[in-house]
C-alpha cells in the first residue's frame, strides 16, 4: 500500500535531513512531520507493519533509504518486552502510535567515552510517552536508554526514523561496565 502521507513524510525528511549537518536540526526539522505522520498512520501501516513476537519486541522495516541516510521502522512492543541498555549512534524522531512507551535514560558518568569498557553509567530521568507523542534523540554523545513497555501495560506501536540504516547499536552490560556493538535483527516489509 502506498500512502501519500508517508511519501509526504519521507520527502520532506529526506530534504531537512541532506539540508542539516547538525543531528539537533534535524531533529527540529523532523519532529514536527512525525506527529503529522502518526495521525496518518492508519493509512500506511499494513499487517507486516504490526507483526509482534513473544521473544522480544519487533523491528518492522516501512522503509530504508540509504541514499538519504535514513529508516523507518515500526516497532511492536508486548506487554513486558525491553530493548537492551543501549545508543544508536545516530539521531532519531520517535512517534507513539498506539499504547504507552516508556524510555528510561542512563547517564555516562566515566571520563571517555572512547572504550568499551570501565563505563560507569548511573540512572537518568523517565518519560512516558502515549499514543499521540513525539520524542526526538541526537548523540550526546551516546543518548544511552532502555525502551519498552512494563507487563502491566498494554502493548505499543512505535514509529522510529533513524538519520542512519538502523542495522547495528551499542549494548551496555551495566554490571559488568562494558559496551559492545551488535547486529541487530528487523523483518523486512
């Protein structure tokens, strides 16, 4: 299914993301057409859009636009289900589409930021973020957070645009002070 307000959406993110170099203005370009588009959502997101997973929460490709540095994901969250503490390495609009989402954020307190080990991280700040919401990130440098949905809530769908194809993001053991760069997995559309 084509949708002229997904087509609208990633024109016009694709121009403000090749007319920015700054992640900041990206994002303040962009959020603005991500609460456009999760009005329109109904319009664009198909059955694989929504497919969830009882192992951990689903990454659903919409689309993939190299050329423009950018993807867009639907991502579909079971009551209980969390990423792992982790950053993207990039910038990225966040735009509730059903349910409640929870991100909590973690603060690298260690001088540098360079190693992959000795991370010192302490608990940030909450938000929940309802259907309706926007959210927005840029690398500060790391942007480190936990996302999900706690098992006494219902599930959620989420749309999140990455200025980057979204194949791979840091993971932080907590405990064992540690990062690490993983793959991670999407089904394609």
């Amino acid at each position: 299914m084509t949708s002229s307000a997904l087509d609208r959406f990633i024109s016009r993110a694709a121009a403000i993301s090749q007319s920015h170099s700054e992640p900041a203005d990206c994002v303040l370009g962009i959020a603005p057409l991500m609460l456009e588009l999760i009005e329109e959502a109904g319009t664009f997101l198909e059955p694989q859009h929504r497919r969830s997973s009882t192992e951990g929460y689903a990454r659903n490709l919409i689309r993939n636009m190299p050329e423009h540095g950018l993807s867009l994901y639907a991502l579909v969250w079971q009551p209980g289900q969390w990423t792992p503490v982790h950053d993207h390495g990039s910038w990225g609009v966040v735009g509730v589409v059903e349910g409640v989402l929870e991100e909590r954020s973690y603060v690298r307190v260690s001088p540098d930021r360079g190693v992959d080990h000795d991370i010192e991280l302490v608990r940030g700040g909450i938000l929940l973020l309802k259907q309706g919401a926007v959210t927005s990130f840029v690398p500060n440098p790391d942007h480190i957070h936990v996302t999900g949905v706690p098992p006494e809530r219902p599930g959620a769908i989420s749309l999140h645009l990455y200025g980057r194809t979204m194949n791979d993001f840091n993971i932080y053991d907590v405990a064992a002070r540690t990062r690490k760069r993983m793959q991670v997995a999407h089904n394609e559309s």
